[in-house]
C-alpha cells in the first residue's frame, strides 16, 4: 500500500505541471496570433469543470481511503466546481457562438 501511495504525489505533480505549462503555451501562442480581443467561451469553462470537478471527487476519495494529505485533489475540486458554476451563470453567452458562425 506504501508505494502505490508514494507514487501517486509525484505522477499527479507531473500531471499537474505538464497541463499548466501546456495552457500556458497555446494561450501565448493564441495571443500571439491575434490582435483583437475574443469574447469568453463560457462553454469552456462549464465543459472544463464537467471534467475537473468529478476528477477532483475521485481523487479526493483516493487520498482520504490512503490517508493521504489532499494539497492535490482539493485544487481540482474547487477549481472544477468554480467553472462549473461560472459556466452555468452564463448559460445565456452560450449561444452567442453558435450565432457567429
């Protein structure tokens, strides 16, 4: 039980890492490309908080049955649910891109 525990912390620390380097590389990328300023996809973040938020339960179940600290699942949960509830807010911009293209 001991190395499934201590090798869960370092594959979710890459994981995490290798996402946020990877956003931060099609953002700059995007940026760079356009000079307009595009309107929010609140699509996006509902459909990114349908993924993040259940991710965020499992893992929080996994790290509470190992005894785990939860520094890793509770930045997904919340996170996941803060999109959630933003997307959801603003369920009327959703068809704002459907119209435009």
């Amino acid at each position: 039980m001991q190395t499934i525990a201590s090798s869960i912390v370092p594959i979710s620390i890459v994981t995490i890492v290798t996402a946020v380097i990877y956003v931060v590389v099609k953002v700059r990328r995007r940026q760079k490309g356009r000079g307009k300023r595009k309107d929010v996809d609140y699509r996006g973040f509902f459909t990114m908080g349908v993924v993040w938020f259940p991710l965020g339960l499992v893992w929080l179940l996994v790290y509470l049955l190992l005894s785990l600290p939860l520094i890793i699942p509770l930045p997904f949960t919340g996170i996941g649910l803060a999109y959630l509830i933003l997307g959801l807010t603003n369920r009327d911009k959703w068809d704002k891109d459907k119209k435009r293209k």
